[in-house]
C-alpha cells in the first residue's frame, strides 16, 4: 500500500512502524517508507494503516486510536472482521476506525513481498461504513479509488462467514495437502521430480506465514470448523464412490463442480470490465 | 505435441485420428495436423502419439499394435502406467510400444488448449524402457530431446503410488474444494467477489476434463484411496486442534508445512538448470 501511495505521487510522507527492527530497516532501504518510526508520532497522522497479523490488530487498536489525532483515518487489512469490530465498539474514536479487508495478496511476507499495483480491480470489503466519521470515510475511499480497487459492503459476522469458504478453506486444503505428501514422500525427495504445476497450484498457499495465519483461523474458528466439516465429508463421499466404484458417480461429481470455470471467470480480477 | 513437431521443423506428416469430429476439423483448422486420417493409416506410420483417456488407451492400444508396421514406435502421454503395461505384456508388438507419462499440462482439453514448447524443462518419466525395441526407444527419446524434456525410469507401480500423491490428490481436493464452496455459496453468487488469488490457484484444477479423470482414478483406485484417507485424517486432524483451542498446535502444523517452499523450488520447472 505504501508503494502505491508513492507510486500515485500522492503528497505526504509514509511513516513505518514495526516491531520487526529489521523489516523496518528493510522498508527504509526500499524506499517503500520515508521515516522510521514510532506510537510517539502517530499524532501526526492522516491516515495510519494498520498491516499485521489480526492478533496484534485486536490487541494494538486501542492503543493506536489513543494515540492519534480527532482528524485521523485507522483502517485496518484483516482477514477477520467481526473481533476486530467487537474490540473497537465502544472506543471514543471509533469514528475515526474503518474496517477494511482488500482481498488481495501473495502467500510471502516482509517488505521485499511488496508490489506494485497490487489493487488494481481487486476487491476491498468495508465493514459498518456507517459507524467511522463521514469526511473520514471519504478519504480512505478516495484513497483506495486512487489505488483502483472495487468496494463491497458487508457487515462483519456475513464478511467471517463467507471468507471462510473462499479464502481460510483453501488455505488449509493447502499446508495439509503439503503436509499428506511431504510425510509420504519425506525419503524420497525424487518424488517432486513428478511434480507438476497442478501439484504446485494447490499448494501454494501452503507457503503461507504461520504467523499471520494462525490468529485468522483462531478468531474465526467456528466457521472455519463449519467449513472444514463440508469439505472432510465430500471427501469421504467422493471416497466412498471410489470405494463402491461408482464410476459415473464420481463423473458426475466432478461434471457438477466444473462450473467453477463460470464462476472463476466472473471474478473481478479476471473481467475485463473497468474498474472503480 | 504435434504443435512442437511442427515448431522443430521435423521431417514428416502429421496424421490426426479422433472419435471427436469437431475436435478434428479443429486441430486441422489450427495447422496442428495435416490430414484427417483413420486407423487404415496407421501403418503407414514411423511414431504413433496415443493421447486419449486412459480408458481408451486400454480400450485401443492392443488394436493400435496390431495395425502398426513393424518398424513403428507407438507411446502413450497417460497419467496411470501399471495398468497399460500390464494389458500389453503379452502383445507381440509390446516391442513397438513404450510407456510414457510427460507430466506437462493445463486443465484445459482439446486442439485450441495445445501450448507451444510446453514440454521445454518438464520430467517425462518412461516405464519399462527394457521392454522395447532399442531403435524404437531411440526413436521417441530423440524426440523427447528435441521438446526439452527430462527423462526419468521408474517401474509402473512406483510411478502409479507416488503420482497419486503430487497428482491425482490434488485434483481431488480442487474438485471437493470447489463442491464445498458452490455448494454453500449457491445462492449468493456475489460471494465470489470475496473470492481472492488463493481461492482460485487451490481450485483451477476443479475446471479438469472429467472425462479425462474419472478413469485414472478407476485405475489407480488402491493408491487414490490411501492418499485421499491420509490427506482426510490430516484435515481431521487440524479441525481437532481448532476445536481444542490449541493455537500453538496449529501454527507448528504450519510451519512443519512450510518446507513446501524449497521443494517447490527444486522442482525442475523452477529450477533455473539446463535441460536435457
């Protein structure tokens, strides 16, 4: 985010904070932030954007809208949304908060994993637009519009629930598809000669941070579990036909699912449309 | 594979053979064949390239062999090996025949989804090398060599066991992957907004032919059902420790996985290695 808002030229200097000395240091050296800094200036703030895992947002909110001033815009970039929201509901400044999930992304981490344009035509949900300050409001969206996102609204239990089935399933789906074929395989690294893309797509997101992710599924555990539920028992059924050898069955099983291509092809980063 | 034929220039014709018309006709249109042709040619062939669903390559080879001259190399592209090697045993051409499994691909069928140079840097892995004619295996390894390929030896139950966990598995989690989300989301098909990079990299395989995968997984059915109960009792597993609440548990899961990282690296695909 911070290289688009240098990348737009918008005015400004970009103030990094991280607990990780080395990250910041890394940042500094890839002009990705101005200044390195500290809670002591977030009073100078406009707009501070809270980028860390959902553990430390929960438990830092408070603490940085303490610290900011009456004119300044908090969003935040979690994967989760209703504890976040939960936590901030009876601040003083929860008029300056705005909850934000732009869904977008790789599985890295650090400074080094920035890109650029990361935004374009990706969608960034809000949650209770209604509960931040209304000229607050329309500076973090003109700032997302300037960084050419989509905007969706949804309240925060809706974003949890079905954030569950496009984006925490798939991650776990992944690191245990990892897991099931680095245990059977671990003495025979030769294997991954066999390997083609097909077995790296699905298991991409198995690279993903421990650290980030671990708190996403603990504060949305219950759906999660529900999630997790579905997709063992359509496994075991599609184990079962296998199992009864009920070919046409697993045709069709698979026939059914092929809409995904539709459905893919609808999704905002692959429609051709404009953005904004 | 047509396409690189004619890509390298090779001497020759490119004879097209399909149940499928259109397809036909299309592969024509396209320049990927040069005629139309039918069985009644076959034995005017010096290599034959079977590339049908496995079925049907168990279904035609035998028939294929018998119609070839002498001094023919025919060689199959399927996903599973122990079956076809063992329904040619006892052929009396099995010394035209080599088994062949390029682990190259899209989840795309048909002539217009044919990629140039797709096989440059990929592992071709070849059963039962022994069993055919030493010209002949001379004959398709050239040709393996020209595409860029990397060869590897293996017996067909090895090849069967260990690509059902780099291949097979992971298009059987893509396809419940993509059943669980469909069938939960239905009725709100603007959920798929929500649906980032991650989702669609863990369900692309979901779009695959299922006329394509419902006999390798007939095939291989013994070793499909062991990787599918190890990869289940691995998500029960994780749903466990999500429902214990033991966080810790979880991220050591995680990060176990995460070695994902190097392995993916040393496959060949990413290695940065000559081929060949």
């Amino acid at each position: 985010m911070a290289k688009d808002i240098k990348r737009l030229g918008l005015e400004g200097k970009i103030f990094g904070i991280d607990a990780n000395a080395s990250h910041l240091e890394e940042a500094l050296a890839l002009n990705i932030i101005d200044v390195k800094s500290s809670y002591a200036d977030l009073h100078l703030a406009d707009i501070v954007v809270v980028s860390t895992p959902v553990d430390v947002l929960v438990a830092e909110l408070s603490n940085i809208l303490d610290a900011i001033s009456d004119d300044c815009v908090v969003f935040d970039v979690g994967s989760t949304k209703a504890m976040v929201c939960k936590i901030v509901e009876d601040h003083p400044k929860r008029r300056n908060f705005l909850a934000c999930h732009p869904i977008a992304g790789t599985e890295f981490s650090g400074p080094s994993a920035a890109i650029d344009e990361l935004y374009v035509g990706k969608t960034n949900i809000i949650c209770e637009i209604e509960k931040t300050a209304f000229k607050l409001q329309e500076r973090a969206l003109e700032l997302f519009q300037q960084m050419g996102m989509r905007i969706r609204y949804m309240n925060p239990e809706a974003h949890d629930k079905h954030i569950a089935y496009v984006s925490h399933l798939s991650h776990i789906s992944s690191f245990m598809l990892g897991k099931t074929v680095i245990d059977k395989e671990k003495n025979e690294r030769d294997i991954f000669d066999m390997a083609g893309s097909g077995f790296e797509s699905t298991v991409r997101l198995a690279k993903s941070s421990p650290a980030m992710w671990t708190p996403i599924f603990e504060q949305n555990r219950n759906n999660v579990v529900k999630t997790l539920n579905e997709y063992i028992q359509n496994l075991q059924e599609f184990k079962q036909l296998l199992e009864d050898g009920d070919y046409e069955g697993i045709y069709n099983e698979m026939n059914d699912t092929n809409k995904i291509k539709e459905i893919l092809k609808g999704m905002p980063q692959n429609k051709k449309e404009l953005t904004g």
